[in-house]
C-alpha cells in the first residue's frame, strides 16, 4: 500500500542534544511537509518542499532544519532542542499545494 | 481574528445522533477544503475535502460548503462511539504565500 512513514514513532533526547527525524513516502506526491502539533492545538506548519524547492515558514525557528535528498525522503533536523520543543511532529505529503495531504503517524519528541 | 476558527469543545452527542461541526475562515479567495479526523495520539486522517459550494456526501458524512458567508461543516449521520475523536477543518489559502492552515479542532464525544 502507497504511504507515509516517520521513523522513530518515539524519540528522546536530551536537552540540546541534536536530534533528526525522517520521513519517507511511497506516493511519489511532489510536496513534502512538517508540521509540529503540541497538546490540543492545530498542526503547525515549520516548512515544506515543493519538489527541491524548499519554503520555510516565517515564524519557524533557525533551530529546526529540513533536507530532502530525494522525491521519497525528507528530514527534520532540530539543532539544539529544548524543552518547548516537546511535540508530535509530523510529516504529511500531497501531490500539488492544492490537493488533501496525507500523514504518516507521527513521531512523539520527549526532551530530557 | 483566527484564520480557521473551530469551537473547540467538546461537543457531545447520542449515539445514532447527527453531528455537527462548523468552522470558518478569514481568507476570501480559499478555494479547498479539507475535513480531518485525529484519534487521541494519533496523526490526521482525511475524511472529506470539498472545492464548490454546497454538499458533497460520502458515506455517513456530509461536508457542506458556503464560501459567500467563510463557512464550511461536516455533519456526521448515525453517529457512533467510534466517531468519538477531535475533527479538524483545514483550509487552503494564499495569504503570505499558498499553505494550508489547520484549525485548532473541535473534540466529538458520541455517548453509547
């Protein structure tokens, strides 16, 4: 079945401390996003790629860092976590901007 | 004023009642429309997404869409326990460059 896969579902790490997350789609759908969701609220968007071309949201900190090496692959990289970076983040793909998103089922980050 | 705004809260019905969520939005010029299903820890789930004004039906649910008065909903027929989770309407716009922009959700409680 064509999907979204984060890998690790759970991560901790500790308090700046590095930490990437990945995410991977069989969908072959050209943008890519993160989003992070913390308790009760809506999924905030931190950036996407639209093919190669990578956007990053205004408000989204220098801290967080994405690559994508490839169609099916793309990162989130958090330099140096702290803890208000506890959240689920999750990566969502769609085959144009316009079009619904699909979510892969998200990795919980635990900061120490 | 919020770009999506959704009651958050919860809302509670019979089992075998209809539910309604409603939500709205500040960008004039949105032209999709997305409904999400999010069980508690997990990630969303597209239920519905509708592009014209009117009803669009798919199974039990129906999304309804009036972009003259911003306003889209999705009522949920025979509602069951299962339904029970938080519902979130997300909405295209291209404000400050082309993004979807989620609502913070509106929780459903379906009472056996």
């Amino acid at each position: 079945d064509a999907m979204v896969i984060q890998n690790p579902r759970y991560q901790v790490t500790q308090f700046g401390k590095p930490v990437t997350l990945s995410c991977s789609q069989t969908l072959n759908h050209n943008v890519m996003y993160w989003y992070q969701q913390k308790s009760s609220q809506a999924p905030k968007l931190l950036f996407h790629y639209y093919d190669k071309d990578f956007n990053n949201e205004a408000d989204t900190p220098d801290n967080f860092q994405s690559r994508r090496p490839n169609t099916s692959f793309c990162f989130l990289d958090i330099r140096s976590p702290g803890l208000g970076d506890a959240a689920m983040y999750l990566c969502a793909t769609s085959r144009d901007l316009v079009n619904e998103q699909f979510f892969g089922p998200g990795t919980r980050l635990t900061v120490l | 004023q919020k770009e999506v705004e959704q009651n958050s809260g919860p809302l509670s019905v019979p089992e075998g009642a209809i539910a309604s969520l409603n939500c709205t939005y500040s960008d004039r010029v949105s032209q999709s429309f997305f409904w999400y299903r999010q069980y508690s820890g997990k990630s969303p789930e597209l239920i519905m997404s509708i592009y014209s004004n009117g009803d669009k039906e798919d199974g039990r649910f129906t999304a309804q869409l009036n972009k003259a008065s911003q306003y889209v909903s999705l009522l949920i027929r025979d509602s069951q326990p299962s339904d029970s989770a938080t519902y979130l309407c997300a909405v295209n716009t291209n404000t400050g460059g082309f993004k979807t922009i989620f609502g913070a959700g509106t929780r459903l409680f379906v009472k056996a």
